[in-house]
C-alpha cells in the first residue's frame, strides 16, 4: 500500500494522540508505513513544528538508536486561562445556587468536552514524571480525574466511600468531611497500588481539606508517595486549611453573603 | 505565519481528534489557515483517505454551503476483536477470582489506555444518532461510561446510589440489586436531564440485569427514551434476565464451577 507524505503525517498525529506520553520509534513508523527513517524523521520535524506554532501541545523528540517520538498534552497559558474563565463564568450563574455553599456543577463537571480540558490542565500544571498513579476518590471527581489521568498517560485509582466486594481486600481509614460535617471512611483495594508509588491525587471541591488529608492518610498505608495534589475548585482560600502544597485551577471566595468564582492567579506561575 | 499544507494536514487531524463528533466548517478552517477553502477541500480528501485505508476512523464530510467534516471514533471488527480478546485474556487469570463471581477487573476498568478504547467500541457498536445523554450508575463504570460519551461527544451523567446535597432536588426510584440481593435505591437529579430525551445507559458488569432495569425505571421518570443499553461484561447470557434489547462487549459464562470469559459473538453483526 502506498502512503503519500500527506498522508503518513495525518496518521502519524493520530497515533500520537491516541496514545498521549507513549513513546513511538522510528521504527515502528518505519515498519508501519514501510518509510526509511530518514524520510520518517522529516515528518515528524513537520508535526513538531505546527504543534508548536499554534500552540497544540508538545512533541518532545527523544534521539538515539531507542529513539522516537511522543506527544505530550499541553495547555499554554493563554489557552488554558480562556477556558478557565468561561468556566468561572458559567459557575458564576446565579440559579447554581443550591442550599449552603453548595453548587449545581453536573452538568460542567461530567461533561466530556469540559473534562477532556480540566485533565489537559492539570497535566500542564502538575508535575507528573514518575507518577504511577492518579487517584481519586468517589464520585463527582471521577470523570476530571479520569481524564486527567488518560492526559498523562496514568492509571487512575477510585477511592470508594464503603468497603465493596468486588475489590479484594481493602484499606480504610476514617476521614473527618467538611461537605457532610461528620466521620466517614474511605477504602482502597489492597493489590491496586504498588508499593513505593508515587501519587498524584485529584478531587473537585474542597473546603477545608479533610478529604484530601484523609486520602494523604490513606496512601501512607500504601508507602505511596504524593507528588501533587490537584484541586478543581477550592472555597475560600488563604483560610486555615488541613492540607498544605495543593493547586487549585479555580478559587470560590465567599465573603458577607457575596461569592465569586475566578481562576487561580498563581496557576501560571509554572506555565 | 505562513502555514504549509503538510503542517495544515497535521493541524487539522489534531482539532478533529480533540472534538470527536463536531462538525468543522470549510470556512472555520479558512479562517484558521489562511487558506483558499479549495485548497482545503484537498486537505480533507488526504486525511479522509489515509483514516479509510488504515482504518483510523471515520472521516464524514458534509457538502454544501454549510458544509464541513467531522472525525468518528470507530474501530474496524478486526480492531475491536483483537482488544477484546486480549482483554479477555486478561480477564482470565486466576488470580482475579475474589468470593463468589466477583473478579477483580480495576487495574483494566479504570485505565485510560483500556477505557478509551471501550468506549470506541461501545461508540463503534451502539447507534447513538440523536441521543443526548450517556447515563451510568456509580462507581466502576464510570471510567468507561465517561470515554464512551467522550468519543460520542455526550454529555455523562451519573446515577447516585444515595441522594446527595450537590445536586439539588433529585428524582430516585428502588431497585433489586442482583450483586448486592437487598433492595437498594438510585437517585438522579432532577433538573440534569431535559424532557423527552433520549439516552444511552452504560453499565460495567451485568448478572440479572436488575441495576439496570432500575435505570430504565428512572429514566421513565424523567420521560427519557432508552435507545441502547451497553454492558462491559454479562454474566451467563442467555438466562433469564430482567433486561432484553442490551448490547455486551464480553460474556463471562460459568457452569459446573467453570469460569469461561469470551467476546460476545453477535457484537460484530453491526460491524
């Protein structure tokens, strides 16, 4: 089958995309697309460069006979802070509004188009080499986290809020929760993380932190390492919190009756 | 900036990718490129054909004043059978076995590099033309629930297994669990699905079928049309189940102790 210059760049992006953070030789194009290296290594110099005129993501080049080509997902500064404030736009919307501090976000937070996003940001703005897993905990979290992890290329682990057969033998520990103001338990399957792992966690609202302290509990019964702990929406800020180093991509500042939803200044101090 | 046509051609496969099931005009690319639309129509006829013959997906273009093209995961039978028989290789191993039926499936269920591709298969094989929502229940298929509405271009919702202060007044209906034997109840929000829509229920592991029985009750509630139902795994096909007209990737049959986990043969009568 004969493949046209054109036609071998089309599909080259759409295995690097496929495929995010996964390094492809040369070699396998070349035995793909029956192309000498050489020929394969103009292509790529062609990807390489449209990602980065128009700010697409990354294409890092690794050289060297075991070398190859991987795409990294990545959000420039620009792009990510016009997304976030039309996010901090729709959040803003008054019939949000549901009892105490609580806000309507379903239909933003489980939505592909968001998600796919909110995972690319949190993969520009965490620090993710050498992480093993990204974990989570149930529910609303879920499909951010999920996303986040296929932008990193990372298996994500769910952190359930009951002990379920259907994961083996568990690790729980009790949790103080700031959204329900009571004691509660969180548990993890015992076999799902390997030991000495390094962590990232992410979880959608947070208030004071006792979740994510809870889930920082947690993995020390694992001997698994945080590396970064990610926070879509974080309400009021600067507040005595129980978890220090975590970044926030949205901040909900409530003060004298008044909210307002805006993006995280210091997100971009990395990007 | 000057764009040349294989950087365009690359460019324009990475939009696609990035909004599965979106239409891009002729014109949106114009005004991106700088590029005569003629010029472009070519583009499209490149990356269309290379996506046919290594079957990457499906490329549609639309004719006309409004006219465009839009990128559909799909995966070819012969795609989709060889990941499903390697999943179910892995389904296999004996260590899997908890207590009774319950296998232990997280590492694959909630991977990135597995869900993706469920839901390009659920995309490939459940007809989802005018369907407005993916529907699962929590927790462990939302990872592929969530890539199934991602490569459908969805929005997700999820169904809560107690009501929840977050997302306001809720619609929940009771249910017989078959994995659990007790009556449990589901609740969903009131104001997350539009009248007369249509849905698509998601669920990753089926026995009887009462979980998702229950899910067609609450979609009743709120005048929502169940047109497809996708499972990951039914256990013992072909028994007396409470659901008909439901689509399985997988089948786990087991008899006389026996446990055998094959790709559910009549998955590809579509393909």
């Amino acid at each position: 089958m004969k493949i046209k210059k054109t036609e071998r760049i089309a599909a080259i992006v759409k295995m690097l995309l496929d495929n995010p953070n996964n390094i492809y030789t040369l070699g396998y194009f070349s035995d793909t697309f029956h192309t000498a290296k050489s020929t394969l290594s103009e292509d790529i110099v062609v990807v390489k460069n449209i990602f980065e005129k128009l700010k697409l993501g990354k294409i890092l080049t690794i050289a060297g006979a075991a070398g190859g080509i991987k795409y990294i997902p990545y959000l420039s500064k620009d792009k990510a802070l016009t997304f976030l404030e039309e996010l901090c736009r729709q959040i803003e919307l008054p019939e949000r509004q549901l009892v105490g501090d609580f806000l309507y976000l379903i239909d933003l937070i489980y939505d592909p188009v968001y998600t796919r996003k909110i995972g690319e940001v949190f993969a520009s703005v965490l620090d993710y080499s050498r992480t093993d897993y990204v974990v989570t905990i149930e529910t609303k979290g879920i499909p951010m986290a999920h996303m986040t992890a296929a932008a990193m290329n990372i298996p994500l682990l769910i952190i359930r809020k009951n002990i379920k057969v259907s994961e083996g033998p568990t690790v729980s520990i009790n949790y103080l929760s700031g959204t329900s103001g009571s004691i509660q338990s969180m548990s993890l399957s015992r076999k799902s993380i390997k030991p000495n792992s390094k962590v990232i966690l992410i979880d959608d609202v947070m208030r004071r932190g006792g979740t994510l302290k809870g889930m920082e509990e947690l993995m020390k019964e694992f001997n698994a390492r945080v590396v970064a702990k990610g926070v879509f929406m974080e309400v009021n800020p600067g507040e005595d919190k129980e978890i220090k180093d975590h970044t926030s991509l949205i901040h909900m500042i409530q003060k004298d009756g008044q909210r307002t939803i805006r993006v995280n200044e210091d997100l971009f101090v990395h990007l």
